[in-house]
C-alpha cells in the first residue's frame, strides 16, 4: 500500500461509467478521488444533487458532498479517469493531456491513434511505451492512455493466449450486448423488450479495429496489427449487465481441445504478476457446464473483471468454437480504466 494515496479526478462523472469508476474507486488503497467534472448543467451542485445513481451500492456520503466542478483541468489533479462520449472526449481529453494530466480513458476518441496506448494490461502492456511518442508527453509530460470497446475486450482476452500460442487466422464473432452498454437511460424498453437490435452504431467496424491493433506488436516503428482476418455481428439484448459473445476461429497451426483448454487455464498476465489491486486472481475462467456462461450467474467473476469462457467444441467452418462472457461496464470500462492506471502507476508513468 502506498504512504498517501494519489488524487485522481473523474471527467464525466455523472453519467454510467462515471458511476462506475466512483463505486470502484471509493476505498482504493492506491487513489483517491478527490475532484468531480461533469457538463455545464452539473457545475456547482453537489454530487448528489447532479447524479441520478444507478449502481447497485449506496452512493458515498463523502462523495455525495463533493461539488462538481467545471470541466477545467486547471484545478484538476494530475491523474484524470475520462468517462465521456466520443465528441466531447475529443475536445476534452487533449487540453487534460497538454496540462500535463495523465488522461485514462473509457473514450473510443482516440484508441486508433497511431501514438495512444490501447490496452489490456493481461495482453499487451508493452504497447504503454508508445505514449512516449505523444505531442503531450514531449510538451508538458501529460498523455493519453485508453482501453477498448466493451465488447472487444472480453473477445480479446479469450483470444490472446491461443494468438500467442497457435496463431490465429480468421475470427467470426457474434455478440449479444447488454443495454447498460448504451449508457443511461440507454435503449427504450418498449424497443428492447422481447427482442433484440440486430445493429449497435459504430460498434462492428470498432471491435473489428481494436481486436487486431490489440493483438498487435509494438515495435520500433509503433504498433503493427495482427494480421488476422475478422469479421463481426453486434447485436443489442435485453439483458442489464454482460456482454456475451459467439466465436469461431482457425489457427495458422493446428490445436487440439485439450491444448486450447490448456491455454485459457494456465494464463496469467502482468497485473496477477504484480499482484495489481484490480487484477482478478483468474485472468479467464473455463466453465464446462454445456448451458455456461450466462451473464445471470457468470456476470460478476473475479469482481467482474475475470472472463468466463465456455463451449468450445469443433466448429463446421473454421476450426473450433467458444462462448465468452465479460462484465461489459467493470472489465469493460471502468474497471478496465482502473488496472491500466494501476499499470502505468506500477510501471512508473504515474506518481
């Protein structure tokens, strides 16, 4: 544990993810949060006055006493956690970066830039050096370090240890997302209700984008994309929290059941190495019930930052054929925000 915990803000605060960071954040033996940002219609109320809370724990007495303040990093502290929509991240999250702020982001506004980390922290943590790369970084030692979309970071888990193994080819995924992914107060019931929204805007070119930036190789020259082929399906469920997602895929070298299940089982990444205070214990947790996983029962593993794979079996088309489940709102945001923080605190970019 560290002598004094070190400030961090929250940018978005108000909205899901905000809530999010705020409930994971309250109690971090590392962080501390002690400055709220939101939109201009939030500034100078009180938390509790600003929010409409929709987690599932009580929202924190101290927290709920903090003013917002303006979305302004000249009070800011040095440590930012960004919570914001792509538009508003864009204009936001740069001016956050050249006041010399480390910017973690949930945002998808710059995850494609060719010098912004993406990053899962189990699968590519090398790929943090190239924030050294950032106009930021050279200018005011400020910098911009983003995770995936929702979705790609549960497929991206299961992936990599078969990737690092046997090399993958080709990838099919079909997802069935959770309306808590759309944010608050997010689909209309009577569109979701007793169906599913076979399109999520943006979401398929996205997941197909960062799966294969994130299995990339950081090199010389910056990150170079796996060259694997993949297509996606996103589709919208009525299900509250989880992202489930159907794959098929083939390998450059042939596996067998027992050598891919051998994979999952024995990966451990640089957070679990590092005994990181987000780390899961278990990075993928293989569940051989034939019905599993479903986000009912599975949702929250390892605090839902672990990811629960199951069904693999031989698949018709390519090689083989799996289901993964993660928590698309804890490992798939906030929560994910959180252990890239924790990484770069570990490796020595945040002080």
């Amino acid at each position: 544990m560290l002598d004094k915990k070190i400030p961090i803000g929250i940018l978005g605060a108000t909205g899901m993810v905000g809530q999010r960071f705020i409930q994971l954040l309250e109690g971090h033996p590392w962080f501390e949060i002690v400055w709220l940002a939101a939109s201009e219609r939030s500034e100078g109320k009180s938390y509790a006055e600003a929010v409409r809370w929709r987690m599932k724990t009580n929202l924190p007495e101290r927290i709920a006493k903090m003013q917002v303040s303006p979305a302004d990093p000249k009070n800011a502290p040095k440590v930012i956690f960004a919570a914001l929509d792509s538009g508003p991240a864009k204009e936001l999250e740069p001016l956050f970066a050249n006041a010399g702020c480390a910017v973690v982001t949930n945002s998808s506004a710059f995850r494609m830039y060719p010098d912004v980390p993406l990053v899962i922290p189990e699968v590519n943590p090398d790929h943090i050096a190239i924030l050294e790369h950032q106009k930021w970084r050279k200018d005011s030692d400020g910098f911009i370090v983003t995770n995936p979309n929702c979705c790609a970071i549960g497929l991206v888990m299961a992936l990599a240890p078969l990737h690092h193994r046997f090399t993958i080819d080709k990838i099919f995924v079909s997802t069935m997302q959770a309306v808590s992914g759309a944010g608050y107060p997010g689909v209309p019931s009577i569109d979701i209700l007793g169906n599913v929204i076979p399109y999520i805007n943006g979401e398929e070119p996205k997941l197909e984008a960062e799966t294969k930036k994130l299995l990339g190789v950081h090199g010389p020259g910056g990150i170079t994309d796996a060259s694997f082929a993949i297509t996606a399906h996103c589709n919208r469920v009525a299900v509250e929290d989880g992202h489930t997602e159907c794959v098929s895929l083939s390998f450059a070298r042939k596996a067998t059941e027992s050598e891919i299940l051998d994979a999952w089982r024995q990966y451990v990444g640089v957070p679990q190495q590092l005994a990181l205070p987000s780390a899961p214990p278990k990075v993928l947790v293989y569940d051989e019930r034939p019905e599993r996983p479903q986000p009912r029962f599975d949702v929250d593993a390892g605090g839902g930052m672990t990811a629960t794979i199951g069904r693999l079996r031989p698949c018709g088309l390519l090689d083989w054929k799996f289901v993964v489940l993660s928590h698309n709102t804890i490992r798939g945001a906030a929560g994910a925000a959180i252990l890239n923080a924790e990484l770069l605190k570990a490796k020595g970019y945040i002080a």
